[in-house]
C-alpha cells in the first residue's frame, strides 16, 4: 500500500481541522485533496521515480508536497532548509535530483541548478483534473519501493542517504500508535523539523489516527510553546533531550505551569539524564513520560520505556516496540544471553531501512540478515529492559541532532597556521552534548589565534547547531609511534 493511503484512508475525507495555528490552518479533506491534485500533477508532468527535494519549515506546503511526492510514485528528499551549500550539492548529485519543491521564503540562486524548482504549489495540472485515482493503479503497488530518503551525518563526515521504503513507516506508524495509544482526540505540539524522522514520525501517526498537530518553528520563545501547549490543548509533547533541559532550567514557569490537557511527552534522539527526568516528573506528576530509542535506519523508533516503569528502570531504553526485536551481540556476533553483559545493540523487524544511497558497503557492515546493528554499546538486565552505556561511532549529537566531527575539523583545518584539530563532544547543560575544538597551532601569538575568529568561520560556512561551543588552543600535537593522535 502506498503511504498516502494509508494514512489517510480513513481521516482523509474529515472536515475536522489537521493543522491547527494562527498562521496556517488546514482540514484533513483540503490536506487529502491538495495532495492528490499535486501528485496527479507529478505523475502527469514528471513521471515517477524520481528522487524529489523538499526543502521547507514545518507548513501547510510541506505537508501538501510531502504527501503528494510520494503518492504520485516519486521518492521524497525532505532536506535541513539551512544545509550548506557543499552537502546540498552532494546530496543532489548522489540522488540525482532534479526537480525540487523549495519555500518561497527560501528562494535564492543556490537553487539555479536544480532543473525544475516549485516555490509554491502548482494551482493548474496539465490535463484532466477528474482523473480517477487508477491513475495511480494501487492495486499493483508495491510497498518496498522507496517512499522517502533522509539524510543524517555519516562518519566521514559526508551525509548518507537513509533510504526508507512504504512498508517501513507503514510498519513503525503502527507501533507507534499502538505503545502511545494514540486517538483521533490527540493534539501533538511539533517543535522537531519534518526533516527528522522523528518528527516525521509524529506526523505520520496524528494523520493516521485523524488527530491534530500544532507547529511551533520557534521553541527558543518558551512562552510560545506553553501558550501553545494551553491554547490549542495539547495532549502531546515531543523533544529531544535540549528540548527538556531548557524548558527545566530556562524556563521561569513551565515547572508550575498547569496542563489539563497535557496528557503525555516522549523523548527521544539522544540520552536526557535521570536528573532532568525526575525533576521533570517531580514537577508534573500527572503528565506520562515515555523515554523512547531509535534511529533514522530504523524509520525513527525501536524502543520505548512505559511511563509505569519508569522509576523503577530510570535510565532505560525500555523494550522493543510492537512488531521488531532487540538483541545484544558480542564480537563474533552471538547473541548474548547473560543480563548485564555489553554487546551491540541490534534490531529486526519490518521498520529497519533498505538501506544507504549508493553506498552498499556501509549497508552491508549495518544490516546483515535482516539485523540492524545499531552501532550503540548496551546490556539488558533480568527483566529484559535495555541500557545504553556507549556509542561505538563518532558521531556527536547536539540538541538531538547528529553530528559528524570531520566536517567541522575540515573547516577549521583550513586556516594557515593550524596544525591538527579535533572536535569531540563534552557535556552541556542545555544542549546534552556540546562541541569543543581542540586546535593546535605553528604559533600561539598568530593574531588569528582567536576564539570568536573561529566560531565566526565556522558559522560562515556550517549550519549554526555545527559551531564549536568551546574552543581550546595549544602549540602542541600529540602522537604515538605510529602517527596517530593520542589525545
């Protein structure tokens, strides 16, 4: 089954209102039918199978864009609107992309070589407008063909395309609804960009069960998001870890604040520290807290730890998710029975990607028989419930997003003057993780040896969540024998 129709096979005809907000408003039915007159568009004018860049905030234009792309039989390449200009140009090169929607907002001559460029939605097809929905032909759809790729920082500091087929987010959409027991009476706050599975995944589940979601694309205004939470009677909340640290610590009212409607939060991209969770539930006993584990490779979730459970496993990952299986490996790959011992963390179910974009070696090093290795150091204890202890990759996550170290030390390193740098993740109360650049230098009096010089190149050319926040200078470069660095 096609996505699209899936998620709107029963909600798509309400009148009921999907986006709620004082700027955008939009009802199921105007959502369903915008999005199909857009892909009859696609089909009729560009065919199918066609990776198709979408770069836009959270809006009604995403929403029509991203649904329509994929029912139209075209794959979707929902993009960071800030990403610099060397990743768009690998990313657009890698999927071969050609045509691409882009907000109005965004519009600027960094587009010029994308042959096809919408800043708005089309308001005329090309042809008949009464066409049936058996253009689409449905019943020969195929539900592993790819539905979207989402891009995520690899290890070399290159995205990697994570290609996410039909079956995949039908299959974690389902498992999602059912652990969070979501209703058509569900009103979800989205701070998380469409962007990012996870918050893909809070759309796909609001639109599946005829819920309603509200955006907010400014969580650092606090008070936004708490009139918003009240105003529209939110019973969800989604956030990474900053997101709770902030509204904890930086907030002078949320810990007070009452929220009748609120009925639970989920947490996920990235480890909230037992001490943010317990002031959290401390302060607002009455609202569920779901910790929650996964992955872009994994469609978004694995695992959840329920609300009771709580107290009793802080600082677990919880279980599987309906419909997938965890395991711990050692070295050689056996599954590892004893609790407490550390393996890798592994999954499998229907929700485990296709794989990268044309990169079958790494897909064959992350998904082997089916089993998703995580890449995540973890035990399980005698209930069965899983711990994260390490990560085995590199990879920095800031504010729940994922961060390649190599691509901001390229930068850096290509200032005269510096020797070597390293950036490397260190704890921050807001963000969880922050950046910190460890720059050696040929000479410690260099007028260029300036911390604020360097966060100002670094916002140049980087996205603003990629600026070191902390930048150490020295004259000296460690190595050992064999030239690697020891520090």
């Amino acid at each position: 089954m096609n996505v699209f129709d899936y998620l709107l096979r029963e909600s798509g005809f309400l009148y009921k209102k999907f986006l709620l907000g004082n700027r955008e408003e939009l009802s199921f039915s105007e959502l369903y039918h915008e999005s199909l007159r857009l892909a009859r568009f696609l089909r009729e004018t560009h065919g199918q199978n066609n990776n198709i860049l979408l770069v836009s905030p959270n809006s009604s234009f995403f929403l029509v864009a991203y649904l329509a792309i994929m029912k139209s039989g075209n794959v979707c390449v929902p993009l960071n609107p800030s990403i610099e200009d060397n990743n768009l140009n690998f990313v657009a090169e890698l999927c071969d992309s050609k045509i691409a929607f882009i907000s109005s907002s965004l519009q600027h001559t960094k587009w010029d070589f994308i042959e096809k460029v919408y800043y708005a939605i089309p308001e005329t097809i090309n042809g008949n407008n009464k066409l049936s929905l058996n253009l689409f032909d449905e019943d020969k759809f195929d539900e592993n063909r790819l539905a979207e790729i989402i891009f995520t920082s690899g290890s070399t500091g290159e995205p990697k395309g994570v290609m996410i087929t039909h079956k995949n987010i039908i299959a974690n959409t389902d498992s999602i609804i059912k652990y969070l027991h979501l209703t058509g009476d569900d009103v979800m706050e989205i701070v998380l960009p469409f962007y990012y599975c996870y918050g893909l995944s809070l759309l796909h589940t609001h639109m599946k069960v005829g819920g309603s979601i509200v955006f907010n694309n400014n969580f650092m205004f606090l008070g936004s998001v708490i009139n918003d939470l009240k105003k529209y009677e939110c019973t969800g909340f989604a956030g990474v870890p900053s997101h709770f640290q902030i509204l904890l610590r930086k907030s002078k009212s949320f810990k007070t604040e009452s929220f009748p409607s609120l009925r639970y939060v989920t947490q996920a991209g990235g480890k909230l520290h037992k001490a943010f969770i317990k002031e959290f539930t401390d302060h607002q006993p009455d609202i569920a807290f779901y910790v929650m584990y996964g992955q872009t490779e994994a469609t978004a979730r694995l695992s959840y730890l329920p609300p009771d459970k709580l107290e009793e496993k802080l600082g677990s990952l919880g279980k599987a998710i309906p419909g997938v299986v965890l395991d711990i490996i050692d070295d050689s790959g056996k599954s590892i029975q004893d609790p407490g011992i550390v393996g890798e963390l592994v999954a499998k179910g229907d929700n485990i990607m296709k794989g990268y974009l044309g990169d079958e070696e790494d897909t064959k090093k992350t998904v082997q028989d089916g089993w998703l290795h995580t890449g995540d150091l973890a035990y399980k204890d005698e209930e069965g419930y899983f711990y994260h202890t390490a990560r085995m990759k590199e990879i920095i996550k800031v504010g729940g997003r994922r961060i390649s170290p190599k691509e901001i030390e390229e930068v850096i390193v290509t200032i005269p003057g510096v020797v070597d740098c390293s950036i490397s993740g260190i704890y921050d109360d807001i963000l969880g993780e922050a950046l910190k650049a460890d720059i050696v230098v040929s000479d410690m009096n260099d007028e260029m040896v300036d911390e604020i010089f360097f966060k100002r190149l670094c916002a140049e050319k980087l996205a603003l969540e990629k600026v070191p926040q902390v930048i150490h200078f020295s004259n000296r470069l460690d190595i050992a024998p064999t030239g690697k660095k020891t520090k």
